[in-house]
C-alpha cells in the first residue's frame, strides 16, 4: 500500500480518536481503559506476526519498538485499571 495513504490514514484516526476521547465522560473512563488494554494485547500479536514476515533492518526496529511500547501500555492500563477497581470494594474486611 502506498505509504502516504498509510501515513493519511494515521493522522484521520488520529484526529478521531483525540474527539472520540476527549467526549468520554469519567464514569466510562475505567471500562474503556480495559477494553483498550485488550486492544494493545492485539497490538503485540500483530506485531510478533509481523516481525516474522519483515526482512529490512529500520522495520525490525520499528517493530520492535511498538511491541516495547504496547507491551508498557498494556501492563500499566491493568495495573492502573486494577487500582481504580480497589478503590470501590469495602474496607475492613
């Protein structure tokens, strides 16, 4: 695929996702953080496919990279999910 309808394609879901976002009110915050948890879970297997069908050293970097990064997202969105669903439960038991 042409990497400017790539590159146009990025910016688009960018832009709609800094609106779908900025629209969310707080009481959704934590449910969708999970479901985005999930989401960056899909990213790394996508990225481990990837990387096995990649021959140029720059996409193995880039790769490699955003398994890191999404790999970082997805343990910190449950850690911090996990924190938000302890502030809920009742204490003194």
């Amino acid at each position: 695929m042409n990497p400017l309808i790539l590159i146009a394609i990025f910016i688009a879901s960018s832009f709609a996702g800094y609106k779908l976002i900025t629209n969310v009110p707080s009481l959704l915050h934590t449910p969708l953080m999970s479901g985005m948890n999930a989401l960056s879970g899909i990213t790394v297997i996508g990225a481990i496919i990837a990387i096995a069908m990649v021959t140029g050293t720059g996409a193995r970097v880039l790769i490699y990279s955003a398994i890191t990064l999404a790999t970082v997202n997805m343990a910190a969105g449950y850690g911090v999910t996990h924190r938000m669903l302890n502030m809920f439960k009742k204490r003194g038991r």
